[in-house]
C-alpha cells in the first residue's frame, strides 16, 4: 500500500498560509508520492515556487514532487519553472511516467487539461487554444495507452482543469464550460485504460469528490474548496473498495 497525497490552486503567496497549515498535519505521515494538481503560484509569480519548495523541504516532504501545469503557471515561463524546481518537482505537460514506490510501479499521466470554451484571453493570445484543447482528451487516451503496461499496477490521472462537470456542483453553471472538459469521462471510463484515481484542481466551490460509474473516483483537490491536503491509500481492493473506501 502506498499513501499520495495531492493539492492544487495554492496560488502563492495568496493561498500560501493555508498551505502551509495543511501540511503541518502530514508531519506524522509517511507520504510515498506528493503530487501537484497546478496552480501552484500566483498568475506567474516564479518567486514564489522557491518559497513552496522551501516549504516542503522543512517539512521533509520526499522529492521528486510530480506535478502538472495550471493556467497560472503560464505557458512562457515552462522552462524557467522546470528549471527552478529541478530535481525536486518533476513537470509533466501531456506525458507520463513510470514511477516506482515500495513495491508499487505507478503509471501517471500529467496534463493542463482542456476546457469546452476557452477563454476570450485565451483566444487571443492562443488562436489555435480550441483545436489543441479537443485534440488533448485523444492524446491523453493515446498515452494510457502506450506507457501503462502490464508491470503497471496503480494508473494515476493527474490534470488541472476538471474532466467532468460532476464535481463542479456548488459552481455558477454559466462557467461551467471555463473550468473543464467532460470529453474525458469517455477516456476515465474506458475499460481498457484501467484508471485507478484521477486527481485535478481549479473549481474553487465545486465539490470535493465523485466517483463514476466505473467506481473510478475523481478527487478535486483545490485548498481554497478542500481547506487540506488530499491524501488516499493505493491500490483499492479488488473490489475497487465501498464508496466510505474513497471518502478521505
């Protein structure tokens, strides 16, 4: 059994105290795999991953952190964000990796994510933003696919914006459609992928948890909404485990 633990949308410095609440409550805890659901820091603000990272370090969290990108971690600054976190966050953007904890081989797959109507900013920066956003779900697909083998034990999707709107009841319904995608329930609800757990963040008021009707559960770990770090034990039973199993 492996314990992960996942957060999103801290937007350092705005969310950073919180945070920082929340894991003084993991001290006690044996974390094998810490993950980032994006937006980590505040539209853009490189400074303050150095303070999140230093963060973790006193709290002895175990590096590497895997990670996917949010909307405030901005397109331009990738590189510059990879290279300040370099050997501790690993980034992934549309790819996977195979990581091994105890005697667990995870398959992860990190992704932005997409969503059914881009933003009129994102438009304009971005002509193209829609046509990527569609062809993002087939690629997601394609890579659970390709990497997760039969050495894969526990299958982890990890994603900034939403793939349902299931866990966006508690938002307006208007923006529905700004916050995430639902095209990817298909992909969660293909037998053949065999997803375990699907972590994403950026619905602030939406809920905390559902489970689809493949009993795959999806977590939204946005603190704003959470208040604390989400933490679950891996592989479910054969049985997928009770739904009482997934409310953590």
């Amino acid at each position: 059994m492996i314990r992960v633990a996942c957060v999103s949308d801290v937007h350092a410095p705005k969310n950073f105290e919180i945070f920082k609440e929340a894991l003084k409550k993991l001290e006690e805890m044996e974390i094998d795999l810490f993950l980032f659901a994006g937006d980590m820091i505040y539209k853009g603000k490189l400074d303050e991953i150095q303070k999140v990272l230093a963060l973790l370090e006193k709290m002895n969290i175990k590096f590497p952190i895997y990670a996917c990108f949010g909307n405030e971690e901005f397109d331009q600054l990738y590189d510059q964000l990879r290279e300040i976190s370099k050997g501790k966050i690993i980034y992934l953007n549309d790819e996977a990796a195979i990581i091994v904890r105890k005697e667990y081989t995870i398959g992860l797959i990190g992704t932005k994510g997409s969503l059914m109507k881009p933003t009129s900013w994102q438009l304009k920066i971005n002509p193209e933003i829609r046509e990527q956003y569609i062809n993002r779900v087939s690629l997601i697909k394609r890579l659970a696919s390709s990497q997760f083998n039969k050495e894969v034990k526990i299958r982890i999707l990890l994603m900034h914006y939403t793939p349902t709107y299931l866990t966006l009841a508690g938002e307006n319904k208007i923006f529905y459609s700004r916050l995430g995608d639902p095209s990817y329930e298909k992909v969660i609800l293909n037998p053949s992928l065999k997803f375990d757990v699907v972590f994403h963040g950026h619905a602030h008021k939406g809920l905390k948890f559902v489970l689809l009707e493949n009993r795959v559960p999806i977590y939204n770990v946005a603190i704003p909404l959470r208040k604390e770090i989400t933490l679950i034990d891996l592989p479910r039973p054969p049985s997928r485990g009770s739904l009482l199993s997934y409310l953590k």
